[in-house]
C-alpha cells in the first residue's frame, strides 16, 4: 500500500552556532568544521535529494563531535538515517538511530528519532513495534501539534492492521482539534486516513471524507498528498465504476511522477494494472516491471555505498589515531590503503555492472516473452470472442468473463514473480516463504539442509540469482511437470554453495519447461560465475544441480 504514514520533517532546524557544542567547548576549530560541514550537506546536497554526497557530509560532520551525548552528535546521526531510511535501507537506519540514542543524553530530538524508529518498523510491517515507538514519540513532544500529528500516525498504525474501530475512534476526535485548524496538510492527512478507516469498515461517510481531503490538497496543489487521496477512491471505486477507479489511479501516477517518487509509481500503477482494460494492461505492466527492476538496483547500490562511506570513515579515523605516534610510515600505509580501496571499487563496481546488464536484459527478456505468451495472446482472443459472439447469450458472457479473470490472475502472477527481494538479514525466512508457498494439497516441497548455508556471507547478486532460478523452476514444476514430490537440497562447502533441485514430474523430454526458460535460469547462474547442470539421463522426473561460488 501507498505511504500513508505521517513522516515527520525531522530535520529542518537551523543549527545556530553557540546554540550547542558538539565538543563540549564552543567556537573552537573543531565545532566550526562541524557545522560547516553539515551546512554542506543541509544545504548543498539534501536539498536537492543528492543523498549519497549529504550522507557523505553528515557522517564526516559525527566524526567530528568528541562529545557523543551531544545534540550535535545527535543531529548528524537523524540526517543520516534520514538519507538511509529514503532509500529503503531501513535496518541501516535503524542501526543509525540506535548508535545515536546508545549516547545522546538531551532530549531535543528524542520524539523524532522515535518516530523515525516506528516509520522504519511500519514500513517492515512490524506494527507493533511500530505503534511503540509511535507512543513513545507522542509522550516526548512538547508542542500540542506535534502531539496531534503523533496521534494521527497512531490511528495509522491500527487502520494498517485491520482494527478499523480502534483507528476511527482515536481519528475522529482529531478533526475538531483546534491545533490543526489552521494547518490544512496535516487535516487533510486525517481527513484521508479517517475517510480510509471508514470505507474500510463500510461506514457510509467513508467517501465524504476522502473526497474532503482531495479537495484540500488540490487546493493546496500538495501532489505529495493527493497520491494517498487517489489511491484510495480509486480502491473505493474498484468494484463499482472502474473507470473512475481507472481515473484515479492515474492521477495519483501524474503526481508521483511530478514528485519523482519511485514507490509510489508503482504502487500507481499496480492500481492500474487492476482497473484498466486489458489491451492496455500489457503497456502498464512493461512500465512497473521496468521501474521495479530499476528501483532495486539503485537501492541496493546505495546501501552498499553507505556500509563503505561508513567504512572508509572508521578506518581513516584509526589510522589517523596510529599516525601521531609514527607519521610519515602511517601516513604512507594510509594513502595506499585508500587508493587499493578506491581501485578495488572502481574494478568490482566495473565487473557488477557488467554481470546486472546481463541479468537485466535475460530479466527483460523474460519478462517480455511472458507478457506476448501470456497476455498478448489471452487479450487478443478475448478481444476476437467479444467481437464474434453475442455476448447478450449468458453462456458467451459467462465464457468472456472467464477469460478475462485468466489474465488478470496472471497478471497478478507475473508481478509477484518479479516483485524485490529482500537481501538481509531476512533472505532465508524470505526464501523459505517463496519455496513454501507452493506447497499444497497436491504438491509437497521439501527443503534439506537449508539453514546450512550462512547467507549473510553470500554477495547481494548471487543470493538474487539463487532466489529466481529457484522460483523459476517451481513455476515450471506447478505449471507443467505434473509431480507431487519436489526435494530441494542445500549443501556448503569450502568454495561452493550447491543446490540440488529434483522432482518426479514427467521428466525433461515431456515437460514443457522450454529451452529458452532453461537458458534464462542458466544464464542467472553464470552470471555470478556459477554452474547450472540438468540431467538429461534421468527417465522419470527432472533434476538440476546448481553451484555458485562463495
């Protein structure tokens, strides 16, 4: 779903030099390199969303706080989870923030790294923590606003989990506040998650209060705010009027183009993949999967940038600790130290780039021939039915309907198939999920030996490649093979990670998993310099074996 949640501006304090001392003794050299430094990233790079050059600035500006109880100290590490929680590295800004609160003594910014704790949470569906952090928030602030807004984000929590009674009645009060009378954003943002509690719960007045808050925003031209606006009526309108629904949905699409935000295109165009007319389904899905792919290559490009600003920066702060008692030889180790770092960037950065062009264009290829095979088709016979029999015969109509709820399950499907996959500390659950989800009644998946692996230690690209070539061949084995068996079995070794898949379908000459669909899962594996082996001697089921280099 579409961000609702109420982000508060964390950082938008003008630091005034002798306000605090991130040394503990004001004015000198160091508090005056600080707040240059900071200045440089508020101010130069934040500003104009060039997020790995702020957190650059704001990470050198902590280095130079000795005092880490400090607001100063405090300040960076809020900016700096701030630029990391944008990009989606939400455990990298929960890391931030606890590193912070682990010394900060003041109570200046508690409420708002509690609130940043509780948006990392809710994006990770984590709700309760999330509504805990989002209380503690509220008990922190001071001003009756900020206090309103909590409340809001409070109502928001319970509306996401379901407890539509619980989040109208700590909303509703809130629209008679007099502390958001006069602040038309924050109104129309209760206005909507109370009209949204509402529709959800089938009260009648659901609908007066998400148009209400529309208005606002359009008056206001707030486009950051009528994304959630539109979305909603257009879920409102779903099973009702679809054009309207339709309507909706690319308005909302129009404003997150206008704001460039990436998450909220696609979830844009998810509602419009569900309410648009099929000859026009295939154009809206080439756009999300093209995004979506795009997305998570930059995502995690600037997570790995991040861990090595950070990186560099411990490691130049040791060194230079080392230097002041041997200088010139320290200094010397220093300098060669950072110029192998920055070589071996630039030559693993070069062989990455190389290995995600390939995975990128087999992935669109994929994507491409499913999209032909799988909808085209379906959508032009459909079309050919409506155009050549009398649909005013209940047996046409009901066959047409049929039809077009195939490719709207299918196209349920080849989203789900490409949706981004999480690469940390949650891979194995993730990937236990996936494999599990096509376990039923008639099929029994089985998974040895997958806790063996150490999937922390196994780069970010290999474990993506891990995670298709397995989904592809269960989508295969679901669609074609006919089995009701499928053994999966991990093994570690000292150089390799080794992947047996076998089932006891129809084996490889009746099955229709089609050399094209082999090559595209070859083709993953040899990316990350891997071998994928299928045995063709095996008369009864299919078998692949699989190795990728640790």
């Amino acid at each position: 779903m579409i961000r609702k949640k109420v982000c508060f501006p964390i950082l938008i304090f003008i630091i005034l030099v002798g306000l605090f001392s991130c040394t503990g003794k004001k004015n000198n050299q160091e508090f005056n390199d600080y707040t240059h430094l900071i200045n440089k990233g508020d101010t130069a790079f934040y500003k104009k969303k060039q997020l790995d050059s702020a957190y650059f600035y704001y990470n050198q500006a902590k280095d130079k706080c000795i005092d880490k109880s400090s607001e100063g100290y405090m300040y960076a590490m809020l900016q700096m989870a701030t630029v990391q929680q944008y990009v989606g590295d939400l455990y990298g800004a929960e890391e931030t923030i606890a590193e912070g609160l682990a010394h900060y003594k003041g109570r200046t910014y508690l409420p708002y790294s509690y609130n940043m704790l509780a948006v990392s949470y809710d994006k990770q569906k984590n709700f309760e923590s999330a509504l805990y952090y989002y209380e503690k928030a509220l008990l922190s602030f001071t001003d009756s606003l900020s206090k309103v807004i909590a409340k809001n984000n409070i109502g928001l929590i319970h509306l996401e989990k379901g407890q539509y009674a619980k989040a109208i009645q700590i909303l509703k009060p809130l629209i008679k506040n007099p502390f958001l009378q006069n602040n038309k954003i924050e109104i129309a943002r209760v206005y909507d998650n109370l009209g949204y509690a509402q529709f959800k719960a089938k009260h009648s007045d659901g609908y007066v209060n998400l148009v209400t808050s529309l208005k606002i925003r359009d008056s206001l031209k707030d486009d950051f705010g009528k994304i959630p606006s539109n979305i909603h009526l257009s879920e409102y309108f779903k099973e009702t009027d679809k054009a309207v629904a339709q309507k909706h949905a690319m308005k909302a699409l129009i404003s997150a183009k206008k704001i460039n935000s990436p998450d909220d295109e696609l979830e844009a165009l998810r509602w419009l993949i569900e309410n648009s007319e099929p000859n026009i389904v295939k154009q809206y899905s080439a756009e999300f999967f093209r995004l979506n792919d795009s997305l998570s290559l930059a995502r995690s490009s600037a997570k790995n940038q991040f861990a090595k600003i950070k990186y560099d920066s411990t490691t130049a702060f040791k060194n230079l600790e080392i230097q002041k008692g041997q200088k010139q030889l320290y200094f010397i180790l220093f300098l060669s130290a950072v110029l192998l770092s920055i070589l071996s960037y630039f030559l693993i950065r070069s062989r990455n780039k190389n290995k995600l062009k390939t995975i990128s264009y087999t992935t669109e290829t994929r994507i491409s021939k499913k999209l032909h095979d799988e909808l085209a088709n379906d959508v032009y016979n459909a079309m050919t039915f409506a155009e050549t029999q009398n649909l005013q015969l209940p047996d046409k109509k009901e066959t047409l309907i049929d039809n077009l709820d195939k490719i709207y399950s299918r196209t349920r499907n080849i989203s789900k198939e490409n949706s981004s996959i999480n690469t940390d500390a949650k891979f194995e659950n993730d990937l236990k999920e996936m494999i599990s989800g096509y376990s039923n009644s008639k099929v029994n998946v089985i998974t040895k030996n997958l806790n063996a692996i150490i999937w922390s230690k196994i780069a970010i690209e290999k474990k993506i490649a891990v995670y298709r070539v397995l989904q592809e061949l269960l989508v295969n084995m679901k669609k074609h093979s006919e089995a009701n068996l499928v053994m999966l079995s991990f093994e570690s070794t000292p150089k390799f990670v080794e992947i047996q898949y076998t089932d006891n379908g129809k084996g490889i000459d009746n099955n229709q998993f089609s050399k094209k669909g082999l090559q595209n899962a070859e083709n993953r594996i040899l990316a990350v310099k891997g071998t994928f082996i299928f045995d063709n001697q095996t008369h009864k089921g299919f078998k692949v074996t699989i190795q990728i280099p640790k």
